[in-house]
C-alpha cells in the first residue's frame, strides 16, 4: 500500500501561494473591513470618552451661565475636572486599542481608520473647546478682543491636531511600505494624545490654583500660548520617545524602577502637580533632544512610528 502523499501541482501550488498572498494584502476588501472586537471596543470607549469630555465642557459653561452656578448639581470646576478625566481615558483607550491590535496581529484598515476618527473628537475637539470654554468663561472678566484670540487658537490646534491624523494615515500607509520594517519606534512629530494630556494636566492644575485663589485665574492666560506650541510641535518633524518598546520581556535596572515607583508614590498625593510635570517633561525631553542633535528631524517620508 503506498501511503506517499501526492505533490501539488504546480497549478496547485501557484493557487494557493495567490490565496495567501491575497489573504496579506492589506488592500484585501475582507482584511481590511474586518472590525475585531477587542481592539475597536477599546475604540470606541476611546470615542464615548472624548464625547463624554465635550459634554463636560459644554455643561461647564450652562454652569457658569445658571443663575445658581451649577447645572446638574455640579459646579463649572467639577464639569470641566470630568472633562479633564474623560480626556484621560481615552488616552488609556487608544494606548490600549494599538497594543491589543499589535500583541494579537490583528490590525486592519478600518481600525486604523476608526482610531483616527475617535482621536479627532478625544485629542482635538475635547482639549479646544475646554480651553475655548475656560479662558472665555463670563465670570473670568476677560477683555472683549480676547474672545477672538480665544477661538484662533482653538481653531489652530483642532486644525493641526486633524492634520497630523491625516498625515499618519498617509505616511503609514502599507501602499507606501510594502515589505519594510520600520526599526525606528519614535514618534514623528508630538503624538496627539499627548498633546491633549498635556493642555487637560495643564488644566487640571489651573482648577487647584482656583480653588486656593480665586485671584489666580489670571494663570489660565497661558493655555492659549501652550496650545499654539503643541499645535506646532504636532506638525513637526521632532521626534518623540514611543511606550511600544515597553512589553512583558522588558527589563529594567533597580533605579528607574525605584524612581518609577517614587513618582507613582507622588501621583497618589499630588496627582495635579505630578501629571503637569510628567507631561511637560515629555514635551521638553522631545525639543532638547531634538536640539542636542544639531540637526532638523527626519524627512516625513521616512518609515514613521506605527502610532500617533
């Protein structure tokens, strides 16, 4: 009894060799369109948060508009902290919508897409409408002509923030790297989560000062300038340290875990002090970084960071 498998042929063999590589193909209609449920979920609470946040901030300015300064029983400070928080979980959702799809090789183009369109709203229109609301809030007194600078700048960062997901839609696009591995895991350009991380510790801080002092309001004058900076660093071509290279089988020596556990410590007490300093930190480690160099960023063309 001969129990010899029998070869393909090579008709046989060029079909499924053809199967397969239809299968990689990114631009495969079924790959692409394919929605998987643990990375989109964290998707989407991505996107209900940032629409939690404009809620937020929208429900801090009928406060502050109420006869009894609150609306819904909450305070304009207490709105805009949930705003500030909401904004927060998105970030953790998006940081977790990548690494799920990365750890389980589930990305698609629809993900990629859909992420794109939760950070707009999260990471864009949340932090411009919460720093619109705030700095233009009636019971500041600020001068009429602010108003307009006020929107301007809004406008500026939403506008950057949108063209930096359009731009890592593009530059990472598979067309545009087919069979390449990109060995670089820095950020091109201020991720846009951290940008809005940034402007929410900003404001986080700011609502402390305004508990202790009133008087202190005038402070919240520098979200406008802070927010031109990031919207500029969004667009640039500085590169920023990415969480990817942190897995499981990351190690580590005894001082950064020490110092990471001290400053964890610090979190617990001084949660708006910490996230205002580990923000900024992050910001200005990316600029004297990039200015040690000596030399302009990376082109835009170059194999970016699969992450925004």
């Amino acid at each position: 009894m001969n129990l010899r498998r029998r070869r393909p042929s090579p008709a046989e063999r060029a079909a499924v060799e053809d199967d397969i590589a239809q299968r990689e193909d990114p631009y495969n209609v079924t790959r692409a369109s394919r929605i998987y449920f643990l990375p989109n979920l964290m998707t989407a609470g991505n996107l209900f948060c940032g629409f939690m946040a404009v809620v937020n901030c929208i429900q801090a300015r009928l406060a502050e508009t109420s006869l009894t300064g609150e609306y819904l029983g909450s305070t304009p400070a207490e709105h805009y902290r949930y705003a500030v928080w909401f904004i927060f979980g998105a970030a953790a959702c998006d940081a977790f919508d990548g690494r799920l799809a990365r750890m389980g090789g589930r990305e698609s183009l629809f993900g990629a897409e859909f992420d794109s369109l939760a950070d707009v709203v999260s990471f864009g229109m949340a932090p411009a409408l919460m720093m619109l609301f705030f700095i233009l809030s009636p019971t500041q007194g600020r001068p009429p002509w602010f108003r307009n600078i006020g929107g301007f700048v809004g406008f500026v960062y939403l506008l950057c923030a949108a063209m930096r997901l359009a731009r890592f839609n593009v530059i990472t696009n598979p067309l545009l790297h087919r069979g390449k591995k990109d060995s670089n895991k820095d950020f091109i350009g201020l991720p846009v989560p951290a940008a809005a991380g940034t402007v929410a510790a900003v404001m986080l801080f700011l609502l402390k000062l305004a508990d202790a002092d009133k008087s202190l309001n005038k402070f919240a004058l520098v979200l406008p300038p802070l927010m031109l900076l990031i919207a500029v660093l969004m667009m640039s071509t500085v590169r920023y340290p990415s969480g990817k290279v942190i897995d499981l089988q990351t190690t580590t020596s005894l001082l950064p875990f020490v110092l990471f556990l001290a400053f964890a410590g610090l979190m617990v007490f001084f949660k708006e002090e910490a996230l205002l300093v580990a923000w900024l930190g992050y910001i200005f480690f990316g600029l004297i970084r990039h200015v040690r160099r000596g030399r302009g960023g990376p082109r835009i063309n170059s194999p970016p960071s699969n992450s925004v």
